[in-house]
C-alpha cells in the first residue's frame, strides 16, 4: 500500500471503532436519570456499567487509529471518512436487535459511503502547515465554550429528541476542534518528543477533547442514537475539514468548475446519507443498559 493509502485506511478503521464505540455507549447512557445524573456527575453513573465501559475502550482504540490517520494525512481527507462512522452504528444496532437494515437504510449507507469516496478521489487535498498560529485558536475555544454551556443549560427545557440534536450537534463540532488539535499535537511530539509538553496544543486537547466527550454522554443520556448521533457524525468531519482548509491552510488539488460541483455533490451526499441513517428504525429501539448483543432476555 502506498504511503497515501495509509491515512485513508486508519481513517477507515477509527470510524468502525468509534461507531461501535458510540452505538454501545449510547445503549448504556439512555435514560439514566437522578439528581447525580447532571454535568459530570452522570460519567460517575455510567462507570457502573460494563457495556459503557466497552463502548468507551472500543471508542479510545477508535481514537488511536484517528491520531495515526490526522498524524500521516490531512484533516481535509481524513475528516469525511468518519462520518461514515453512523453506517457502523446502524450495523451495531442490526446486530444487536437481529433485525436488518430497511432499503432505505441501505441506500442512506451508499449515498454516505459514496460521498465520502468521490470527495477523496476529485479533493486530492494539498499543502497545509501542522502547527497553526496560537492566538487563531483563541475565537474557536471561546465560541464552542459558550455553545456547550448553551445547549446544557437549554436541554433541559426541550424536548428529548431535540435536546439530544442540539448536544449531540455541540459535541460533534468540539471533537472536530479536537481532531484538529490531534493534528498538531501528534505533528509537534514527533519533533520535540518530550518537549511537547510544554506547549499548550495537549492541555488543549484534554479540554476540548474531554468537553465533547461529556456533551456526546449527555446528548446519549437524553435522546435515541438516532437523534444523537447524526448531528455528531456530520458536524465533526465538517468543522475538522472547515479547520483544515482555514487554520491549517490545507487546499483542495481541484479547481475546475466540474470538480467543484464534484465535490459539492460528494458533500451533500454524505450529508443526506448520514442524516437519513438518522431516521433508521434500529436506531431509535431501545435495549437494558447493560446487555449485549444480543439483548438480553431476547432468545
């Protein structure tokens, strides 16, 4: 394989791991409720819980592979792989509930899928710098500060489904600003090694990268994955690609007006299959906390 593939490959296996990861914990965080269950709090429930605590192990292997992927590619290719990352959550479901997919749902996959293809062969994404300027991340962290703390503070004067979107989308943009802090974290310990810790890119990322991880628990605990999930799988490869060609100065190869709306179309397929893949019946069932495929008591 050479050495582009690479990326597209690891890319590929995180977005299996991390849709895996996310199907099993959101079967565990649903429905949690209590006075502890609020903030950080609701993490200390969901310790208590085996099927989470495989869902969160298969989710950090899921973010190993991202890492490798973000350290040896571009955010621009690597970030709409992942948003595949819902058709491995609808196969999880179908496991779990022995049921199959609908024709629909199997053509939600092919437009997600196919998208995500034909971005990467008209995109081709070039150039780019791995450490971007200190003061730009400033604005970005600020911003999705005050929208976490928004949608916390809103979701619990919506309804589930839409309190489970709006956390869910909030989430979604904070881990493609994680992503991107992968990036340059990864690309400045391959050359200070050690050093790296004292720069601010990892302190960084522990923040954003744990402020995400506990609105996508809240977003799990609130609604069904299939009101949680798409919102996520499509903000986060769009916000990392956004960063990618903006703080990382990353460019698409294609400029021609045929590869431009090209990669429009691949765009809003992915889109469209992803967000479809959202109204997927298995999505929505609901099974214990802690059972496993299969459910329990079915059999």
């Amino acid at each position: 394989m050479g050495t582009a593939g690479w990326p597209v490959l690891l890319a590929a296996c995180a977005a299996c791991a991390i849709g895996t990861g996310a199907a099993l914990q959101q079967q565990a965080a649903h429905g949690v409720s209590g006075s502890g269950s609020a903030g950080i709090g609701l993490i200390a429930i969901l310790l208590r819980r085996p099927i989470w605590l495989l869902g969160v192990a298969v989710m950090v292997t899921g973010f190993g592979l991202q890492a490798a992927a973000l350290d040896l590619g571009r955010l621009a290719v690597v970030e709409p792989i992942l948003a595949t990352s819902l058709v491995v959550a609808l196969v999880v479901a179908a496991l779990r509930h022995r049921s199959w997919p609908r024709p629909a749902d199997w053509l939600a996959m092919a437009l997600a899928a196919g998208g995500v293809a034909l971005f990467l062969v008209v995109a081709a994404p070039i150039g780019g710098r791995s450490q971007p300027p200190a003061v730009w991340w400033a604005p970005l962290l600020v911003g999705l500060g005050a929208l976490g703390a928004l949608a916390l503070w809103r979701s619990s004067h919506w309804v589930p489904a839409r309190a489970a979107m709006g956390l869910g989308g909030v989430a979604g943009m904070t881990i493609g600003a994680s992503d991107a802090l992968v990036k340059t974290t990864v690309s400045s310990a391959s050359t200070l090694h050690l050093a790296v810790l004292t720069t601010f890119p990892p302190y960084l990322l522990v923040i954003v990268g744990a402020a995400g991880f506990l609105l996508q628990q809240h977003a799990y605990r609130v609604g069904e994955l299939k009101a949680a999930l798409p919102p996520s799988s499509v903000l986060e490869p769009l916000t990392g690609t956004l960063l990618g060609l903006t703080l990382f100065g990353e460019r698409l190869a294609a400029h021609d007006p045929i590869s431009g709306m090209a990669l429009v179309l691949a765009a809003a397929a992915t889109m469209v299959g992803v967000w479809r893949l959202g109204s997927a019946p298995l999505l929505g069932a609901r099974s214990h906390p802690d059972a496993l495929i299969p459910d329990a008591g079915s059999g």
